[in-house]
C-alpha cells in the first residue's frame, strides 16, 4: 500500500466551522443572559407544572442571574458577526460547488438510518460515502437552514416593529419567541451528537478538520514490460 496526503477540507471550510463555533458559544450563553428575566417556557398541564428548562439552582451555579444587559450587549453584538460568517459560507459553498457534497440526495434519508445503526454497532458495514455520509448531509444542511431561522427569528424579536414583516411570517413575536427559543436547543444537541461523531471517528478524521488533509493509502500502480507485471 501507498500512502499518499490528499486535501479534505479547504480553508474557507475550515475558517468557517472554527469560527462560528467559539460565536454559537457566545450567542447561546449571552441568550441565556437575556432568557433569565423572562424565563417563561416550562411544561404544564392541568395547572401543575411538571419540568421547567432551567431550575434556579442552574442560574445560580453559572452566575446568569441579573445578567441581562451584559447578555444583551454580547448578543446584539456577535449576531451580526455570526450572520457575516453564515453569508460567506454559503456564498463560498454555492460558488466553490461545495454544495454538491452537502445537499441532501434521494436517497439520503433512507442510507442516513443505516448510518445510524453501523454508529451504534448494529450493522457492520456502512453505506458507500463520498466526503460526507447521508447522515452528515442532512445534519450539515438542517443547522444551515437553522442559522438563517436563528436569524429571522432573532430580528423579529430585537425589533418587532421595524422588522414587522419578519415578525408577522414567524407568526407573531410571541411564536418568533418560541422559535428561537427551541432552535438553540437543536444547537445544543447538535453540538453534543457532534462531538460524539468526532469522538468516534477518531483522531485521523479531528486533525483533517484542523491541517485540511489526510493521509489515505492507495493500491501502487501496476506497470508491465515485457509481458511481466513489476510494482
């Protein structure tokens, strides 16, 4: 066997998706700066409410209480970095062609379950991939069309009436609310999944994330002379 470095991830690629994860982290944290003095959202029923999302023991320990002009400093700032980021990835994913190995095909939600068993040791054998698997196709897709929900939501709340048109299509500022409120949820399970994915894909697949390339090994090519076959 030869091995031999091939390029995996480009750098606009790579600047992207190390870029908007310390802004996400930023963006959640200051959210909940701004989610303390309204925190509103809890399961109910017949009155009794039985699971609220965060407790005040959880505030307390992380020191987000009475917080709420710092989270809407930090928040209002960093959006639009997080939006600039978005824009130059799509544009960049569109010009580039890169769009191609991220979009969902037809067949991807069915080989996106077989993905899932072989993760979990169900199945031995993957689905036949080629830079992402149908699994990743589809999560890489859904947190793009979630940036630009996280977006149109978070306008619609920051200036319900100059951005009306926004909040009337979320369905009102309560919805829009609402919407942005269970879209930073999928963030987190997201990034949680993420993690465990990059976990058990091994360091070889974390540093192409990092250098952009890997180290593949590919079967030497076969030359003949004379009828005879030399490696």
């Amino acid at each position: 066997m030869v091995k031999k470095i091939k390029e995996k991830h480009s750098l606009a690629m790579r600047w992207c998706h190390w870029v908007n994860f310390p802004m996400l982290s930023i963006m959640i944290w200051s959210g909940m700066l701004i989610y303390w003095a309204d925190d509103e959202y809890s399961v109910k029923l017949f009155g009794h409410t039985y699971f609220t999302f965060f407790p005040e023991g959880f505030y307390n320990y992380f020191n987000i209480t009475h917080r709420l002009w710092e989270g809407m400093a930090f928040h209002f700032l960093f959006m639009w970095f997080f939006i600039l980021n978005g824009i130059f990835y799509v544009a960049y994913t569109l010009i580039s062609g890169e769009w191609r190995e991220l979009v969902p095909q037809k067949k991807s939600f069915k080989e996106a379950w077989l993905v899932l068993l072989h993760d979990l040791h169900i199945r031995k054998m993957a689905p036949p991939q080629n830079k992402y698997n149908a699994a990743q196709r589809i999560a890489y897709t859904a947190i793009i069309i979630m940036g630009i929900g996280s977006v149109i939501t978070g306008l619609a709340i920051y200036k319900p009436v100059q951005f009306y048109y926004l909040t009337w299509l979320c369905g009102g500022y309560h919805a829009a609310r609402i919407i942005h409120f269970m879209l930073t949820i999928g963030y987190v399970f997201f990034f949680v999944i993420h993690v465990v994915q990059v976990f058990l894909a091994g360091w070889k697949n974390f540093s192409s994330a990092i250098t952009g390339f890997e180290v593949v090994e590919t079967q030497p090519k076969v030359k003949k002379t004379d009828g005879k076959k030399e490696n």
